[in-house]
C-alpha cells in the first residue's frame, strides 16, 4: 500500500487531535503584551489574537467586551465595514464621487424609515447599549486612525476616502444585507408566462408542495418590463470599482450583495446538530456551514468575547455587535436559509389625469414622497426624489405603472441577523423558543444543541400571510391582495429531540406533510434535495459520529445530483460518437465531484451550459427560447427522468432528443477546454477558487497580486454538501462556505472552524490569506474557548487601558 493516503490520514487526524488535546500542543512562549491606551474603555482589558487570527476579547464588563469587539473589528476589516457602511445608507457619493448617486438613491429607497424607538423596542433590552458600545468601539479606532496612531488601509488612499464615525441607529437602518428574495422569480415567472411559457413553469422551476399557479385577478403578465428590478437590484449590490462604478470587477457581490442567483442552488447553507446518543463525544454536536458569495476579504469574521457573565464565540458580519451563530457557555445555534417568501411586487395603475397618484380601492392615493440632498464628493450636492406607497418603495415606474417593493425588512424588529442578539444569553430551549419567535429576517432554519443535550430544529422568520394568493407572480396594488399580518410563530413547525438522533436543515423542503400551503403559503420554492439527502443520509450511517464525522460531511462532494441524471444515461443509445463517449465515461460513475474527477468535470459542463440550453431549444419557440435557457438544472433533470407531460405530446421524444444533443454538446466543450483525452480531465482544473477585492481594479497593476488570493483547484458544486460554485461563472467558485463550523457542546475547546480566505482585511497581514489553503484543502483550525487554550494559542496580545 503507498505510503501517501496513510501520511495523509495522519495529518488529518493530527489537526483535529491538535484542536482536542487538553494541553495543547501547539502551545508557543507567550508573546509580549502590547500595551495602550484606549479613549472610551471604562476598564483594562485584552485582545488575544490567535496563532490563526482569530481575536478572543477578554474584558471587565459587558459594555467594554462589545466596544473591544468594535474596536477590533476596525483593526482586522475598517475599509470593509466602513464600505459596508456607506453603502447601506447610501453615502458613496460623498466619499467615491458622483457617479455613484444612482446606488445612493437606490440604497435610501430600502433603508428602514419607522421610527428608532420603536424599533430599538422590538430586540432584547440590553441590545441598544451593546450596539452603542459596538459602534463607539469602531469610532474609538477611526479617531486613533485621524490621529495617525493607527495606519489608514490602502484603500482609502486608493479612492482618496477617509472612514466616517457611526452611530448605532446605522446598523438597524440598513435592511439590504439581509438575504430577502423573492421578487426575481416573480418577475421571471410573469416573464414566462407572457411569452407563452405558462406549460412550462413547472419545468423552469421546482415547486413543492404541488401547487396551481394561477395569474392574479387583475394582473397583465406583460406589463412587468424587463427593467423592473433594476433599482432594485442596484439598492442590494455590492460596490464595484471599475471605470464603470457599476460594472463587474473582482467580486462586488462580495460586500454583502443580498442578491440570490437565480440557478436555485446557490446561496443556501447547511447545518445539524446531533445528540448525545448518538455522538462519539457523549454530548452533542452542532455543524453549520451558511453559504454566500466569497469576498477578499471574507463575508464574515470569528470572534470570542467574553466579560464577566457573559461568554458568547461565533461568526457573523464585521459590521454587526456579537455573533449570528456560534454558542454561549451552554447552548450553540447554526443557521440556514429557510427560503419563506417574504417580498412582493405591486404594479399600481397610474394615470397623467391623476399626476402623483395611484389607484387604490377606487380612488387615487397620492405617492409619499421623500427629497433628500445628497452630498458629492468635492463640495457638491444633489436632491434625489424617493416615492413610496402604502407598502413601500417605488422602484420602477413606466407610462401608466408604477411598481412597488413590499417586504419585511419595513417591519420592526427586521434587521438582518440582529436578533441573534436574543441568542446570547440563551440558557435552554425556552429561551431558544423565545429567540425564535423574534426572528425576522433573513428567514431561517434555525438548529439548537445545548448541555442539557437538546437538540432541536424551528423556522424563523416574519413570514405574511397571504389569504387567497400564493406570492408566486407579482399583483396588482390596487388593495385586493393585502398581506393579513404575519404567521403566528407559535403555529410553526418544530422539531426537538428526534427518535433519529439529528435534525438537519439545508434549505431544501421541510414543512410538515399537513402544512396548509394553500391556506397558510410560506414559500413553493426551495433548493434542489441533493444537499439535504447527502447529509441526512450520512448522519443516519453511523451509530456515533464524530467531529471527523462531522468535518468529512462539511466537505462531502457527492452529488446526489448527478446520481439522479444517472438515470437518463442507463441504457441510452446514440449513433453520435460524442455522446457514446460522453455516456461511456459517466458509465459507474458514482457521483462523487471531487477536484481530480474526469465524470465531474464532464457532467458539471453538461448540467451548467448544455441541458438547459437544449431543452430550450426543443421545446421552446421564439423569446420562450431565452426565457427557459436558465431553467433550474434539477427541475429539468426530474422532468425529463419522469417524462413530464410538460415536455409536450410525445414526452419520451423530447427527452431522447435532449440527452443525446446536450451530452454530445458537452462532450465537445469539454474537450474544447480540457484537451482530447480524458484521462487527462480534472473538475478542479476548470473548479477554480481565485478571488480579488472588488477594490482591485484601483490598485496598480503591479501591487494587484498582492491582493489576489488563490489559485486552488477544488472538488463540490452546487449540488453537493461542500457547496462552491459561481452564479457568473458556471465553472469557478465565487460562493459557498467561507465559514465551516464544528461545535462540542460543553467542551468547547474541542470545536473547530475555518474561515477563508483569512480574518484580516489587510493584504499585508500574515491573517489576510493564510487560511485559504487548508479552506481549500477541506481542513479546520481550532476554535478556542477557555482562557487556557486561547493563552497558549496567543500570538498577539493587546493589552488595552482607559485614556487618561
């Protein structure tokens, strides 16, 4: 046997001995504090970075933990935050130039406008001063930037942009963040069906439970323009620094787009939690893994902060206080996307007799209007002219129409991610049912593992209620389709303690069989299964698991996908040599898309480019061609697997007709970018994870690979559990799990993380890229806990006093 796959498991378990042992043995000389003073700390403490980079806050109380973290969180990410920050409110123009006053004014469109105290009221009673310590935390580190005690990031030099202070209301007021999304399949279903495609909305998208999609009484599916999400679309992106301030550059998306790809698959996520039966460990054990778009640096950031009383340790966005998921002393919580519909469009009727006004309940309403002046940078100003209606937003107007936004982030107590606030000092399941209840956005699948061991699975979201229409196609605003307030959390479904051992969620289906979709709908479409029967399959193959267990299954690239297409190949026949070919490789493949796979590479460039486009083809006449060129993968593989009467008369043909086109079409673009012998052909030759900052193209050509992370070649897809895909390459990995988390609930020091590319935003810090690789090898860092094990993993220490 060769020696190479034996050192290889050795090392892997070497990592994760490393991460358990009780003394560890990585433990280095301690290094010297750095001591100094910092204006607006009430007491000494400590910020201990890790060997890893990952920043454990020690202080005396409450209010300094939450303003160290802020403090902190500017030191590793000030550019990140800060553009985060000017993005939300709508403040680019100020800083970066005019020529981005249209994202400004598509950003104060979908800012929360209720009133603060309201809002403030909605979220646990301690989360107001935790916010303003947070954000005075930030200011405190710009203030030691204006006083040239702190270096400003190359970025602000780069655009001539100086960070601006926050204030704590910022963070609530920005709702774009949050992963709300519906309004692109509305606009693409209503697409469809004017085009005459309404035979085929089954086939373009997946729809569970089975459901008539009917158009609204009132609604012309023509009158949606093609321009409709435009705004939209421009209020949710990230910040592009091209010559065009809007045009792709590196990776936009990266700053917290809050847009979906509209493919099905992508952004998701996955977790589970096990009980203690069944883990090796004898407690439980909680996996979560939330995929979105990958950045430079990392959507996320790891934190563990602690002050007397309190002790929380997680992952969640820079820009907000604590942590979206990670644990407390005695309970740990993950999250997915639960994908309930919160948004819908409204088309109002208008009319140049009635100017400033639309038609509502038979009379004419007029439009609130907001003028605000925006400031440009150099001096200037501009007004912008914002409408809105009853429901909210107008984001697209033409002659005759106006269309509007309503969603859920207009609601109190919706800001994306906050209420993880309630989360912190969770001791049991009561205190998770209570959580759970406040939730609002993004919608969640939210599982709970604690020392008790518990382990449980609840929805959460605000999620309307919509009486006598499904959501599903955009309606008229003319006041017969109101939403009739919000399900009733305590209705929703829960599971605890399973006879299975598990719960597990990753955004695929999972309301209850008696779910009332047609009187209550939440939602009728959710991601593709392949993820969710991996994983559940998996955990139920063992009797005990382990965090191995658990690691393995983060970084599973079956596809059970792929497995499903098997079924159109067996016993195929074709007279054309390339789709022979094509089959006789894909013959026994057993579904695993790992980076050195022929099979994956070849089915990958079938399903992305080829089905659909054939599909099209066959079944589609004139712009019903386009429209149905994008349809979800799954759904067309499911259709023609079962000879779905929305193939047409004759089922069978069709689905003959596009096996045999669209493998032979794959078959030769894979030999057009692999080569002629597929002996040769690799997944993670064309799989690529290369990544640069959306800030790129203003660095000068010759600093740029400084800031490129990458090249690694990597196995997975949409499809499978380690998901990593590109929703503009259908080929490379501009998304997935950035953050892999394993938690051993009650023996905390035992958990294990990744973070990639790194926890630091600056391209000069050892932090910036060096987790990368092991992210990219399927590999974990430790997650540390106990003062013990952060002491003897400590790289840095700062050791930081009150001013004066």
């Amino acid at each position: 046997m060769s020696m190479k796959p034996i050192a290889r498991r050795l090392a892997r378990r070497l990592v994760l001995a490393l991460s358990i042992a009780a003394v560890p043995a990585w433990a280095d000389p301690a290094p010297v504090a750095e001591h100094r003073p910092l204006a607006g700390l009430t007491a000494p403490g400590r910020v201990i970075v890790d060997r890893w980079g990952i920043a454990h806050v020690r202080a005396a109380n409450v209010h300094d933990a939450f303003f160290l973290q802020g403090w902190n969180a500017a030191r590793d990410r000030l550019w990140q935050i800060d553009l985060w920050r000017k993005r939300g409110l709508g403040l680019l123009s100020a800083s970066l130039g005019g020529t981005y006053l249209d994202q400004d004014r598509a950003a104060r469109l979908l800012l929360y406008r209720g009133d603060m105290r309201s809002e403030w009221a909605t979220y646990p009673a301690t989360a107001h001063a935790e916010t303003e310590a947070f954000v005075a935390g930030i200011n405190a580190y710009v203030g030691e930037v204006e006083a040239g005690r702190e270096p400003l990031p190359r970025e602000f030099t780069l655009t001539g942009s100086r960070p601006d202070h926050w204030q704590a209301d910022d963070v609530l007021r920005i709702r774009s963040h949050a992963l709300v999304s519906n309004l692109a399949d509305e606009v693409e279903r209503a697409r469809l069906i004017c085009k005459g495609g309404a035979p085929f909305l089954t086939l373009h998208r997946r729809i569970e439970p089975v459901h008539a999609i009917k158009v609204p009484a009132g609604l012309d599916p023509c009158d949606i323009p093609a321009d409709v999400l435009d705004t939209y679309l421009l209020g949710t992106k990230g910040v592009a620094f091209a010559p065009g301030p809007l045009a792709e550059a590196g990776l936009p998306d990266a700053v917290w787009s809050g847009s979906l790809d509209r493919a099905g698959q992508q952004e998701g996520s996955n977790n589970w939690a096990i009980d203690a039966a069944h883990s090796a460990t004898g407690r439980p054990i909680l996996a979560n893994d939330p995929h979105r778009a990958h950045g430079v640096p990392s959507l996320r950031y790891l934190v563990d902060m602690a002050a007397p009383g309190f002790h929380i340790a997680g992952a969640g966005e820079p820009a907000l206080p604590g942590v979206s998921f990670g644990h407390n002393e005695t309970a740990a919580w993950g999250l997915t996307i639960f994908p309930a519909d919160q948004e819908d469009l409204y088309v109002y009727r208008t009319s140049p007799l009635h100017p400033g006004a639309y038609h509502y309940k038979g009379r004419w309403e007029p439009f609130r209007v907001v003028r605000e002046t925006v400031a440009i940078k150099g001096g200037a100003t501009r007004e912008v002219e914002l409408k809105f209606t009853r429901h909210g937003p107008v984001i697209h107007e033409d002659e005759g129409h106006a269309f509007g936004l309503r969603t859920v982030w207009n609601t109190p107590g919706a800001a994306g991610y906050f209420n993880a606030t309630w989360m912190f000092e969770a001791k049991d399941w009561g205190d998770f049912d209570a959580a759970h209840a406040h939730w609002g956005t993004p919608p969640l699948n939210l599982v709970y593992a604690d020392v008790k061991g518990v382990v449980g699975w609840r929805p959460s979201a605000f999620m309307p209620q919509r009486k006598g229409w499904d959501g599903l196609l955009p309606v008229p605003g003319d006041g017969r389709y109101e939403w009739d307030g919000m399900i009733p959390p305590t209705i929703l479904p829960e599971v605890r303690n399973p006879a299975s051992g598990f719960v597990a969620s990753a955004n695929a289906i999972n309301l209850p069989p008696d779910w009332p979709s047609e009187t209550r709908p939440i939602s009728f479409v959710w991601s593709d299964p392949s993820r969710i029967d991996e994983i559940t399959t998996r955990l139920s193959a063992k009797s005990r698991l382990t965090i191995e267990d658990m690691t393995a299954l983060q970084t599973d690239t079956v596809s059970r996908l792929s497995r499903r297409a098997m079924v159109l190949f067996d016993g195929f026949e074709s007279e054309d040599p390339d789709t022979r070919a094509a089959l006789a490789l894909l013959k026994g493949w057993d579904g695993n898309e790992s980076a050195d796979s022929a099979p994956a590479a070849l089915f990958e460039i079938w399903q992305a480019s080829h089905l659909g486009p054939v599909l099209a083809a066959t079944v589609g006449t004139g712009d019903l061609v386009h429209a149905l060129e994008d349809a979800t993968p799954g759904a067309v593989i499911d259709a023609l697997a079962r000879n779905d009467s929305a193939l047409g008369a004759d089922p069978a043909s069709i689905r003959r007709k596009v096996v045999d086109r669209s493998l032979a079409e794959a078959w030769r673009d894979a030999v057009k970018r692999l080569g002629p012998d597929p002996a040769h052909w690799r997944w993670g030759a064309l799989h690529v994870a290369q990544w640069s900052p959306a800030i790129a193209p203003r660095v000068p050509v010759a600093e740029r690979g400084g800031w490129a992370v990458g090249p690694a070649g990597v196995g997975g897809s949409g499809s499978t559990p380690m998901a990593t895909w590109d929703g503009r390459n259908a080929y490379g990995v501009g998304g997935g799990a950035s953050v892999r988390m394993v938690l051993d609930v009650g023996a905390w020091d035992n958990s294990l993380v990744i973070n990639a590319p790194g926890q630091s935003g600056n391209p000069q810090d050892a932090h910036y890229r060096d987790l990368f690789p092991l992210w990219a090898a399927g590999r974990y860092v430790p997650f540390l806990w106990t003062d013990t094990a952060v002491t003897a993993a400590a790289e840095r220490v700062i050791a930081l006093e009150p001013a004066g």
